[in-house]
C-alpha cells in the first residue's frame, strides 16, 4: 500500500506566487565562500589535522599457535619454513617479525633450540626488525624453557595475557600470579611485555594486577585479540566496529597515552586491521591469528610476504608510513638496536 501524501501542496502553490522560489544565501565571509582555514570572525582553524601518527607499526606474524596445515596448507611449520617466511617478510621492511615454532608433530612448543635456529639466521641478516612471539607455557617444563628464551634476547616483544575463556574448544586460562611474575620477569630481562586482551574483562583484569599494583612500566602497550573463537565476538561489520571501539575506549580511560595493536584476527581479518589503521591504532597480520584475506570470502592467505605487502600498501594509500624497527623500539620503550650488529642493542 503506498505512503499517503500529506503535503499541503495548495499552501505551496500559493507561495509560488508571492515570491521566487530560491535558496536563501547570504555570503558573510567573501572573497571566501567557504574558507578552509580560517573565518571573517576570529582566528579560528577550521579544519584541524586530525590525531593520527604518520608512521605505523606492522608486525608480521610468520605462523602463531593455532592453525596447522589442515586449516591452511601454506602456514610453515618447519623450521625450513618458517626461516624462508621470515626473511621474504624481513625483506620488505616490517616493524616487527612474530615468531611460533613447532614440533615434529607440529604443536606450538617453547624449545630454546627452535628458536635459535629460526631467529637467529634472520636476525643476523635483518638486524632492524624488531624479533617477537608468544611465550605461553602450556606444558610442564615450558616456564623455563621461556625464561631461556627470554634471556637469550632472542625476543624483544613478548604478550602477557591477562584472560581466562574457552579460546575454541581450549580453555586458556592464565593464573594471575603466572601473569604478573611473567611481566616481572620481562622487565627484569629488558623484554618489554604487550598485554594481551581478549574481551573486555581482561583490561579489567590487566588494570587490577598490573596496573593498579604499580608492576607495569609505562607506556602501556596493548594487543587486542578480539574477533578469536572465546574473545569479543566480531561476526559482523557492526560488531567489528563496536567492540573494536569499546575495548580501546576501556585502555584509553586508563590511560591515554596507551599503545595499541590490533590483531587482524578471524573472519575480521583485513577489514578490522584497516579500521584499526584509520583509527591510528598499529596492526598485527598474518598467519598467526586468521587463516582468510577477506571477512566474506574463503580464499586463504598464501603468503605471508604478500600480506605484508598488502597492508603497507594499505598504510601507504592512508597517508601512513611503516614504522622500522628502531622507531618502534623507541615508541614502546626500548632501547634502539645497532644495525650493524645482528644482536638487540641491550644484549
């Protein structure tokens, strides 16, 4: 049934013939009719430049926890692979390159050796990149395979999660003494910790026992994990934006001057790490915390080189540049690292 018209149209018809119709317009301002810069009435800037940092960190994760090859046939998870993913991803110039190693059977394990034998070569041929990856001790024995890792200096970045869900089917869940001797102990050893939030209630638990306690250095540096399977849910564009929104504003109004990353994480994927670059936010990609491109397509990430070299594009078409690994140091806190050398600076 169609919308009954309701418009006194005989009032409108006699209007048109008391006066021209027109639109009434009265230019205060000239020569200018609309002055980008300034006004006839004070000295007053129109069009601020927006907030947003000209350089961005991308940090380009190589494999990450999660997936295997059943879900993604082009993750490495071989030693081989993952050193090739590495150096074809340090090549291009990211801020940060995020490290997993597997085992034989291929689980994500904390074996000094592995490490050693992935990061070291990388390292030695790429210096400026900063080297991180997730130190989670799952497995009896992992807490001081961690700690060597972490003294070896073979991470300069390294998540602390302050969280407790059902990533998946897994429960994952940290004990809040894990998480605070664990950010104790990357400060002790110079390895700056990057809290790691899932859901809104992890700032809440992050805030408690790090923050408030006075154990966390500043800056604040933040990871949001949300849109994985037991995080903050993002199954549509509009979840997307209101959680991504809510959880920066709950770390904001702790402090403001908090970095933060955002994972390109799930069926989110690229969409919320352009979103996250619009907001000025910095972004981790790769095949750490998706397996897609797209939100609404199926096609699988093939490289990790070529999804780094999408992003940048990506910053670069914002007006944004990637930050190096120096300016990153110096963004979160760390000392600046001597390119000639293939050892972090404060080794």
């Amino acid at each position: 049934m169609a919308k009954r018209d309701t418009v006194n149209w005989k009032y409108i018809e006699e209007l048109k013939k008391k006066e021209d119709f027109k639109t009434h317009w009265i230019p205060y301002g000239l020569p200018e009719i609309v002055d980008p810069f300034t006004s006839k009435y004070g000295d007053i800037e129109v069009y601020p430049k927006w907030d947003v940092p000209e350089k961005v960190v991308i940090s380009q994760t190589i494999n990450g926890a999660f997936w295997s090859k059943k879900s993604n046939p082009n993750i490495p998870i071989a030693p081989e692979e993952i050193i090739a993913s590495a150096r074809e991803c340090a090549e291009l110039g990211p801020s940060t390159v995020h490290v997993h190693v597997r085992n034989e059977d291929g689980y994500n394990v904390l074996d000094p050796e592995l490490f050693h034998q992935c990061i070291d070569p990388v390292r030695e041929e790429f210096p400026l990149p900063v080297f991180d990856g997730c130190m989670v001790p799952f497995l009896d024995g992992e807490w001081d395979n961690m700690v060597s890792v972490l003294s070896d200096r073979l991470l300069e970045v390294t998540p602390v999660n302050s969280t407790a869900c059902y990533c998946g089917d897994t429960l994952f869940a940290k004990p809040p003494h894990v998480l605070i001797e664990k950010t104790r102990l990357c400060q002790e050893l110079g390895v700056k910790p990057q809290v790691a939030v899932y859901s809104d209630g992890d700032v809440d638990n992050a805030h408690r026992y790090l923050i408030k306690t006075g154990l966390l250095e500043k800056p604040y540096f933040w990871i949001i994990l949300a849109a994985l399977p037991g995080g903050s849910p993002m199954h549509n564009p509009r979840q997307m934006v209101h959680t991504l929104m809510h959880i920066c504003e709950l770390i904001y109004d702790i402090d403001q001057d908090s970095i933060i990353v955002v994972c390109a994480a799930g069926r989110a994927s690229s969409y919320l790490a352009v979103m996250a670059m619009l907001l000025g936010l910095h972004v981790r990609v790769g095949m750490e915390d998706t397996i897609w491109e797209y939100p609404h397509k199926d096609e699988l990430i093939s490289s990790n080189a070529a999804n780094f070299a999408r992003f940048k594009a990506i910053a670069e078409l914002l007006g944004r540049e990637v930050a190096d690994g120096n300016e990153y140091r110096e963004l979160i806190g760390l000392p600046k690292q001597d390119v000639t050398a293939g050892a972090p600076a404060h080794a």
